[in-house]
C-alpha cells in the first residue's frame, strides 16, 4: 500500500510540473481568459450563449429604465446605465454557471475530483482531502464547518468506500464526540451525491457547530491527524480556472 501510494505520489508530481500556471500567480483578466477557454473546450456554445443572454438583459434595462424615468436627456442615460448595468449581470450569471457546469464535468470520474470541488466551499470552511486511503484508491475526504465534520467517500467501489467511511467515524468519534459527524459517498450510484451537487448538498446539511467552537475541534483534529502516515499522497485534479472561479464567477 505504501508502495503504491508512493508511486502515485510521485506520479502527481510529474503532472503537476506539467501543469499550467496556477490561478494564484493571474490576474483577474488572466483568469476569466483561462476559465474562458477551459469552458469552451468542455461547452462550445458558451460565447453565444453569453452574448445572447447579454443582449436580451441589455434590451430590456433599456426599455425599463427608459420608461421609468420618461424622455430627454436624464432618461437616454439611465436607459444606457441600467442597459449595461443588466446586461453584464446576465452574461455573467450565464457565464459563471456554464463554466462551473464544464469545471464539473471535465472533474467527473478522476481520482480526486471530490476534493477539488469542496475548494469551491465559501470561508467558514476547512477541507482536508486525502485524509484515508487504501490501496484501490478509493479515498476519504474530510471538510469542517458550520453542520460539523463531514466526511467525503469517493472511489470505484461503494462496499469498500462505506469501510472506510465506518472506520473514519470512529476515529473522529474518539476524538470529538460530542461534534457531528456526518458521512456522504459521492458518486452517480443510488444514495450517493453526484459531483456538481457535492458542495450544495454538504453546505445544507445544517448548522450544527458555532464559529467560536471551530477552534476546538480543529484543534483536536490536528492530534488526530498527527499520528497518521505521512506518505504524501495526489490531491486530486483541479482545473486551472476552478479556484479562481470560486471567488469570481460563481454565478449565484
């Protein structure tokens, strides 16, 4: 098992030198060209559709703001403003929701894609991928935040993903029993979460746990993580436009 995760640690490594350049190191233009491009590839009607919702959002501020107001001067620049105004708004909304749809869908099905949803997750959050592993690669990932820990399962096999599961909880039982502990396979089979509904699923899961009591348990998770393997292990993959969209062009 060591050996295997040593293999594919290091083969990780090679395809992250080979990677693009990460979101962190752009610029805000630099990212919507990257996000831009990695939709395309996954959604060739993106540009028209943006432009198309653009248009239409942009007709009607004009005739709304148009009215409103009435005639002359005061109302040809409100018409203009609330014209742009709404039709930026749309194309961006439009946008944002396509690109998360491609990120999703060029995620589905690698190792990993689980944990590079969950980055998607607001402040308020922390995300561990990788916290359990066996030698199938079916993996254990692990997020805390407001409905307390929530512990991802992904892999090819639901029978092998519950075990590792069960035997999460109880470790993170011993150590924070009194937090809850909540269990979600992700996949497309009956009773899992597919990917792009991943993170929706795990924000609506309650609030459970109260900002201030975060540090504690973070603390106590720490000690747990600390008598774990330190083999180092693949994150997953993440497309080179999915962090900065998080922030950006989430679409919501």
């Amino acid at each position: 098992m060591a050996k295997d995760a040593k293999n594919a640690a290091k083969n990780a490594s090679k395809d992250a030198a080979k990677a693009p350049v990460a979101t962190a190191d752009m610029n805000r233009r630099q990212q919507l060209v990257e996000t831009y491009k990695m939709t395309r590839r996954n959604d060739p009607k993106v540009g028209l559709l943006t432009f198309g919702s653009a248009l239409l959002a942009g007709a009607l501020g004009f005739l709304i703001f148009w009215v409103l107001p009435g005639e002359g001067v005061i109302g040809w620049i409100l018409a203009v403003v609330g014209s742009l105004l709404a039709g930026s708004l749309a194309a961006m909304i439009v946008f944002g929701r396509r690109a998360q749809n491609a990120a999703y869908r060029q995620m589905e099905g690698q190792p990993g894609a689980a944990a590079a949803a969950l980055r998607m997750l607001r402040r308020g959050w922390k995300s561990d991928p990788v916290i359990a592993f066996n030698k199938n690669q079916d993996v254990v990932h692990r997020v805390v935040g407001p409905p307390g820990i929530v512990l991802i399962g992904e892999g090819s096999s639901p029978t092998r993903i519950k075990q590792l599961l069960v035997n999460e909880h109880r470790k993170h039982e011993r150590v924070a029993s009194e937090v809850p502990i909540h269990e979600v396979i992700c996949g497309n089979g009956e009773g899992q979460v597919p990917l792009p509904k991943l993170v929706r699923h795990v924000q609506k899961l309650g609030r459970q746990v109260k900002p201030a009591e975060m540090t504690d348990v973070m603390s106590r998770l720490k000690a747990l993580d600390a008598t774990r393997s330190n083999i180092p292990l693949p994150k997953g993959p993440v497309p080179t436009s999915m962090k900065g969209m998080r922030g950006n062009l989430r679409g919501r």
